[in-house]
C-alpha cells in the first residue's frame, strides 16, 4: 500500500501464529538460551512453571504475520524503531496468538518526501490473555505521480 | 548476580557480532522477509544500496550476546518489556556490532520481593556508527538469606 491508502483506525487481524515446542527451542538457543526457554525442567520448577518462549521471539513471530500479510510491501522504506514493547504474559508450546494491528498514526516526514505510519500490535492467546503489546513505525513511499 | 550485585551506572561490554550474510538471510526467511532483506538484487536498488539485516534480527543477535554475557544467569525471572528500540543506521552483512549494557536502573519492587533492573543497550558498528540502542528491564531474584 503506499501511503495515501493508509487511515488512522485501520485494524487489520493477522493470521493466528501456533507455537511449537521445536521453534521455541530453535529460536532460543540462538537467540536467548536463558534456562527458562530452552530447559524444560529447570523451567518447571521455575516461576511460569514451565518452558515459555523468549520475548524476542513472540515479538518476531508476530512481526512476521504482519509482513505476510504484505500491507507494507515494496513501498515500505523501513522501520525507524518500536516503543512499549510490553511483553505480559507467558507464551507456552501450543498456544495459538492472535494478533491486530491497529493504524495509529499516518502523517508526512516534515524532512522527506515520505509518509510514515504507526502500528499498534495488541497479541492475545487461545485464552483471550493479552501476551504482548507494542507500538511500531514505518516509512512508506510516497505514490508516484501520474 | 543478584539483584544486590547490580549498580547503577556499571558498563558490560559484550562480545563483538560478526553479521554475515547467511544468518540475516536465515532470520529474515523467516521472520521478516521483506524484499530488503532477502532479495539482494532488488535491495541494490533501494534507500539502503544493498541488503540490510532486519531490525528484529539486530535486537535478537545483540540479546544473544547479553545472555552469553551470563550476568543475568539464573536469577532472572523474565523481561517485562523494552522501550525506544531505534533502528538508527543499517546492518549490512560484513558489518561488526559493538555492544554496551549500561546499568540504569536497580530498585526493589514495591509489590514483589525482588528486584528491577533497567538496562540501556548501544550497539555501534566497526565505523563507530550507531546502528541501534534501547532500554530493557530485567526482573531478578533477592539473594536467599542465610
């Protein structure tokens, strides 16, 4: 979409993410191999009782769904950064997230021919628990003229 | 360490990130496959002059060092969240990633017994160019008594 399509309240629902066991572990012990996510036993005794995913990535997945969805594409000049990355509550093997994404801003670069756009990412389990929350923003590209 | 090991204003340096082309193609396939990060011949043509790691992949590689930096070890209970994540200059594959945590923060929690640290990350690359920063949180255990 360039940046004329975009409106400040959009929603768009993302396709739900199923976590696996195997990809928590893979993620992980790359990533963060803290005990807690990559060492079930030591994890069941542990304060979440039991393996829960790193929140880096919970945050990748849902990041993932939303390129999927290729309402950025081509047009999309990059990510400036995130704000309130909230992650609140534990991601377990098996567990379904469902994720919107809410369009909380659309305005132009007051120093470039651009536009940028903010995201709301609201993620909630099979449960209706909110596990993780955050505030994004992209710069997209201007539609060519004529 | 513990939660009365920790004071604010200590410096880690964390151990160099060499960014290679195989894993920002690895992550980005799977979490952020924008065109920018995958398809080398379309990036060469964008704002960045070439393929550029995902910020996400940035975040995860820089956490990564942290944990290996086992500071945090086993008395950690969890990240409530980050804040400011900013993507300030591009990752490139080749490129050497300089990490410092920054102590922020170190209180008791008023609801919990435990602590909260804060912790404020710069990364650089081997130009001296800042290439990311944010501000996370790490919830961690008071020593045992006795």
């Amino acid at each position: 979409m360039y940046f004329d399509e975009f409106r400040v309240g959009q929603v768009f629902h993302l396709e739900p993410i199923t976590v696996t066991l195997e990809e928590i572990l893979a993620f992980a012990r790359q990533y963060d191999p803290q005990r807690i996510h990559v060492d079930a036993d030591f994890a069941s005794q542990g304060p979440f009782g039991g393996l829960i995913a790193s929140g880096y990535h919970t945050l990748s997945m849902v990041w993932s769904r939303w390129i999927a969805k290729d309402v950025l594409g081509d047009a999309s000049m990059g990510g400036p950064g995130l704000d309130r990355v909230q992650w609140l509550y534990p991601v377990r093997p098996g567990d379904t997230l469902y994720t919107t994404v809410t369009i909380s801003q659309a305005r132009l670069s007051k120093s470039q021919p651009r536009g940028i756009i903010g995201m709301h990412f609201e993620v909630v389990n099979q449960e209706g628990a909110r596990v993780m929350s955050t505030d994004g923003a992209a710069l997209i590209q201007l539609r060519p003229e004529g």
